[in-house]
C-alpha cells in the first residue's frame, strides 16, 4: 500500500524524488489483461477502432480536433499522451495506480516529469538556484537567455525571476554608482523606483541594507539643510534638529561642508542659552555657573556675547577672591600669631567681595570679623584693667566664637587671672555686707578670700574690708597662739589692738586674755617689787610658776641676778617657805619593816618638788647640816603624796641604820633653780 500522506508531504515541500520513492515499488490498483493502453478522445472519451489512427487526430465522435491521445489503464492521467510509449509512470516502472484516486495520479505523473526534467536539466536549474542564491545577476540572465530551462514547470518561478536579471543588472550597477559617489539620496530613489525588482532577490540585500540605513539619514539631513539654509535662522529650530540628527548624520556627505558650521552655531546658541538662563543673583553660585558656561573662542563673534564681556570678567575676579578665602581658611596653624594673621587677611579679602555677595564661606569671614573685633574688645578691656568680670565676659565671647586659642601676651595672663578669680568675685560681691554683723560679715570674706584676688579691681568696695578682716583674723590667730604658748604679754597686746574694739571673744579667748591682763599686772609689781629690793613684798607676791612661764620675757631676764637674790633672801628659808610648819609623821616604821616618810609641804606658789636623801651623820664637830655624802636620794612631786596618804615610801637597808632623813624644797624659778634648806625628818633607827 501506498502511505498517500507522506506522498502529499513530500510533493508540497517539492521534494519530487522523495514523492516518487513513496509510491515506487507499491501498487493502489490491478494489472490489466490486455493492451496497457488505449487510444481515445481526450473530450468524450470514446474509443478508437481504426487502428490507423493516431493522436492528435480529429475525434471521428465529437469532431474535436486534436482529440486523440493514448492513455495508460495502469496509470490513468487525465489528459493522456501523444506517444505510445509515453506513460511517464511506466518508464519509471511504477506499479499499477488504477484504484488511487485520478487527482493523486496526476500529482504522481507531474512528479515524474519533474524527476525526469530533473535528471536531463537539473544541473542548469541547480545553477540558476545558485546564482540567484549568490546575487549573480548576470549569471541568472545567461541562464534566461539561453532559453535550456523554458517550459519546465518546476523551474518556472526561478525562470520568471530570471527573466527580469538583465534589468537588475543595469538597476544594480546603477546603485552602486550612486554609493561611490556618496549620493545617498540618488541611492534611496533608485532603489524604490525597481524596489519591486529588488526586494526579493539576493543581489539587492546590500543595498537594501544601504537604503534602509541612509533613508532616515537623508531626511535628517534634508531638514538641518533646510534650517541652515533658512534666512533668517530660526536658531530653536536648528538647535532641535541638530541635537535630534547630528549623531546620525554627522558623516552624511551633503552635512559635512557645514558641519562645523553648524555646530559652531548651535553650540552658541546652547550655551548661551544656558548662560542666559542662569538666575543674576550676586553669589558665588551664580558665578561659578556663567563662568562655566562662558566660552572666550566660541563667544567671540556672538553678538549678544559683547554685552557682558565685562561683567564674566568681575564674575572671574570674585571667584579668585573667593578662592583666595577658601586657600586661606584651609592653612592650618599652631601658633596663636599666624592665625591672627589668617583671620586678618580673610577678613581683608571679604572686604574686597560686595556687601550682598553671596557666597560658600561668607560665615567663616563673618566669623573671622566677629572674632578679630572680640580679641581687639578683650584687648581694651584687659589694658583698661577696670573689671576682670569684663576680662571674663570678653574672653568667654571670644571662646565661643571658636579662637579662644588666639590670646596671647599679657591679653592671655589676664584671661588665665580672671578665670582664676570669677567665681570668687562672684561670691563676694554676693556677701550682704552692709546687713551683718562684723563677726559673721569677716567670717563670710575670709571664707571665700584668696589670694589670687589681690589686686582685684572688681573688689574695691570689698578691698578695705576684706584687708581688715584679714587683719583681724591675723591677730585672733596671733592670740590664739600666745594663748597656748602663755605669751601673756602678747596677749593683752593683741586683745587691745583698735581693730579687736568691741570684737566678740569667744570664751576660751575672753579668759586667756583676763588671765594674761592679770598675769601682766603681776609680773608688772613683780618688777616694780625687784627693783625697790623689797623683800617682804616679794616673799607675798612670789610665785615660781609665773616666773617660769615668762622667764623668757625681757624685762625679767634683765632682773635676773636681782631676782635670784631676793629669792634667796625671801623664799628659800624654810620659815618663809612653809617647809618648818608643823606636821604630823616625820619618820615612821611599821611591825613589818616598812619606813614612810612624811613632811609638811612647801606653799604651792614656792615649789611642788622636794629632794628626799638619806645622809650619814655629820661629825659631830659640824655645826652645819649637810646632805653630802648621801646613800639615797628621791626627787619627789607634790602630787605622788597627795594622791596616796601624803607618805613617802623610803627602801631602808640594813647599813643605813643611824642615817639622817633630810628633805629640802626646789625653788624652781625657770633661769635658775635654788636648793630650799635642809630638814631632817628624822634618824633610821630609833
């Protein structure tokens, strides 16, 4: 069986010998008995008996003429053939196709004439396909012109392309004329006048390429051309047109005698476009912005240009100054002189910019003005010397500004001293003086005094005060010391002192001084008393304590000797100093052993210690009393006795049998100390 379908695949897609080797070697249908063909009208399909008869004749049925022709009954074609011979599917030795459908034969008949004419002039049709496939007009052409392929059916849309090569030819040399000659737009115009010819064949893809790209480039072209030539010039034309074309037709050949031309023109009026439209504010923005957009060579022969030559110019000027600020502003400096320098010369080159030139560092020169007229304000405050509140408020006006590190010299000492006093200052002229005592009011200064506010012209009111105060605080001070020290004279000096009328004395001050205004009365009778040498009188008024507490004192060093005689005279016998006053005791033993030795003590005022010895007896010759040789001795104070029962303990050994008790009393008088008179307490032993 025959697949039909694919036969129908293969003959759509022209593929003939495909087609025929389909149904080669398969049958749709039955082999005849008998002749293979007959002989009968193509029209009315009646038989022939005449065997002289032939096709082409004339039908002897209908009368038609050139009716006759031979039909194969194994291949039934349609229109049959003029030869016997001539069943084309029985030359190719196909199988009977009498039982397949007569549209299905026909296509299986053409297909073998299309193999056939395939076989004796395929390599011509092959060649045709090549040329046409290579864009070798000419070729195509010879191959027309020789007339091998006509009447092939196969052949015949390749032959109807081919029979036009000749033109295309002439239409193709045509074209390439044009492109040599860079004349683009002949290039366009031939091609769509034999576009018809051209689009479908191989040959004019290049030029079709050609067309498609310089078309557009033609007519950009032709409408800057259009505005160029424009008198007057309609520049917002030419700008657009230029901006929208010039990438693209920059190169065209009727665009580059004017090229630079154009571009000359349009970049004037662009940039001065932009030049115009910035905003004419006095600023360093605006500036920057015309001086960017100005162009020297291009604006000079631009019309509208000439008119503002002067003014880029001051525009370029300021920018320098401005510049020359910027340069300035970024030097850095460590010493105090340079940047004062700095400050100065930014402030002169603002100086040179007008006074509503806005620019980037406007507030650095402000700033640098402010702060030069600060450090020259905190100049004339510091040489005024009137107010160091004022050095202060200047200095802390200067630090805000950001250059409290540009003081130097003596501005910088007296900011520092300032500094150092402010908040003391403060806190004194905060004391309500005038509604405190004189006591709390002195307190309250001193409290907050220093010395670093000597000097301080903020504090004159105070100064007096303060001074006196101090003063007075030195002598409490002094007072207290010879308090402590007994310095009694210098007690009642301090006490009587004009600045301590009046003066509230705290307790412990009041009595030092009453005891020294006593003690000075004394010592002042005590003198008088030494120099009449009255003896009875010092005996009353001595007083050995007090003559130790002052012995440094100069009037009494002076009496030294003096006072040493009338002691002697008036307190170092025993009946004057108390030593012969009767008492009880003397020399005791107990049952144990144990010796207590007791005696009546000298005035206080006279002495508190007594030398206790225990002495051999004197020969008995002597009509003096002696305390040498001793074999004990014991210094003792008033107050070892008058805490126990007023006895002393004596450590009696066995050898001291027969020995003296001797006591005596030390006059103790500070520059020199005198033996009181012996007194025998008692013999050991009896």
């Amino acid at each position: 069986m025959i697949n039909w379908k694919e036969f129908q695949a293969e003959y759509e897609l022209r593929d003939y010998r495909a087609a025929l080797a389909v149904v080669a070697g398969r049958i749709d249908g039955v082999a005849v008995d008998g002749p293979p063909r007959v002989l009968r009208c193509r029209f009315c399909e009646s038989g022939v008996e005449d065997r002289e008869a032939v096709a082409g004749e004339k039908c002897g049925g209908c009368t038609a003429d050139d009716a006759l022709r031979w039909f194969c009954r194994n291949h039934p074609e349609p229109d049959g053939f003029n030869d016997a011979n001539g069943c084309l599917c029985c030359r190719r030795g196909l199988m009977p196709l009498n039982k397949a459908d007569s549209d299905l034969v026909a296509k299986v008949v053409s297909v073998c004439l299309e193999v056939e004419m395939l076989d004796s002039k395929g390599t011509l049709f092959e060649e045709l396909k090549a040329a046409f496939r290579t864009g070798d007009e000419e070729r195509a052409a010879e191959i027309y012109e020789s007339g091998d392929l006509s009447g092939w059916a196969g052949a015949g849309q390749l032959v109807g392309l081919a029979k036009d090569s000749r033109k295309v030819v002439d239409v193709l040399e045509e074209l390439e004329s044009a492109l040599k000659a860079g004349e683009f737009s002949l290039l366009v115009k031939i091609w769509d006048r034999h576009r018809k010819h051209l689009v479908v064949r191989t040959s004019g893809e290049r030029y079709r390429d050609l067309v498609e790209e310089w078309r557009p480039k033609n007519a950009g072209a032709s409408q800057v051309l259009d505005a160029w030539r424009r008198q007057p010039i309609d520049e917002d034309l030419l700008v657009k047109l230029w901006g929208e074309w010039r990438d693209r037709v920059a190169d065209h050949p009727e665009i580059l005698p004017v090229r630079q031309q154009v571009q000359r023109r349009v970049d004037q009026q662009v940039y001065w476009s932009r030049f115009v439209d910035v905003e004419q504010v006095a600023s360093q923005e605006t500036d920057e912005q015309r001086v960017s957009l100005w162009n020297d060579e291009l604006f000079e022969d631009w019309g509208p240009a000439r008119a503002v030559v002067s003014d880029v110019a001051a525009a370029r000027q300021r920018l320098g100054v401005v510049e020359s600020i910027r340069s300035v502003l970024e030097v850095e400096f460590d010493e105090p002189g340079p940047a004062t320098d700095r400050l100065q010369q930014v402030v002169q080159l603002g100086g040179q910019l007008p006074g509503d030139y806005v620019y980037r560092d406007v507030g650095a020169v402000e700033s640098a003005a402010r702060q030069l007229e600060l450090l020259d304000q905190l100049g004339r405050v510091v040489q005024e010397g009137h107010s160091d509140l004022a050095v202060v408020a200047a200095w802390r006006s200067l630090e805000g500004s950001g250059c409290g590190n540009l003081v130097e010299g003596a501005s910088e000492e007296a900011v520092q001293r300032a500094l150092a006093r402010e908040e003391l200052i403060g806190l004194l002229l905060s004391v309500p003086v005038d509604d405190l005592d004189v006591q709390e009011c002195d307190r309250r200064l001193l409290e907050i005094w220093d010395p670093v506010l000597e000097g301080c012209p903020d504090l004159e009111v105070l100064q007096g005060r303060c001074e006196l105060a101090g003063q007075r605080r030195q002598l409490l001070e002094t007072l207290d010391a010879a308090g402590r020290d007994s310095d009694v004279s210098l007690v009642t000096t301090v006490a009587e002192n004009q600045l301590l009328d009046h003066w509230p004395f705290t307790a412990v001050q009041e009595a030092a001084i009453s005891t020294a205004r006593m003690e000075v009365g004394c010592l002042d009778e005590l003198e008088l008393v030494v120099d009449r040498g009255d003896v009875e009188r010092f005996a009353e008024i001595f007083d050995a304590g007090r003559l130790r507490r002052h012995m440094g004192r100069d009037s009494l060093e002076a009496r030294r000797d003096q006072i040493v005689e009338l002691v002697a005279a008036a307190v170092v016998p025993n009946h004057r100093n108390g030593l012969d006053r009767p008492f009880m005791g003397g020399v005791k033993s107990s049952e144990g052993g144990a010796v207590r030795v007791n005696w009546a003590w000298p005035d206080p005022r006279v002495s508190d210690t007594c030398r206790l010895r225990v002495c051999r007896q004197p020969e008995a010759t002597s009509k003096t009393l002696s305390t040498e040789p001793y074999v004990f001795e014991a210094i003792v104070h008033r107050s070892v006795l008058e805490l126990g029962d007023g006895a002393q303990p004596l450590p009696v050994q066995a050898d001291w049998k027969g020995c003296q008790v001797i006591v005596q009393c030390l006059v103790d008088i500070g520059f020199a100390t005198l033996d009181g008179e012996p007194l025998v307490l008692g013999i050991l032993g009896e």
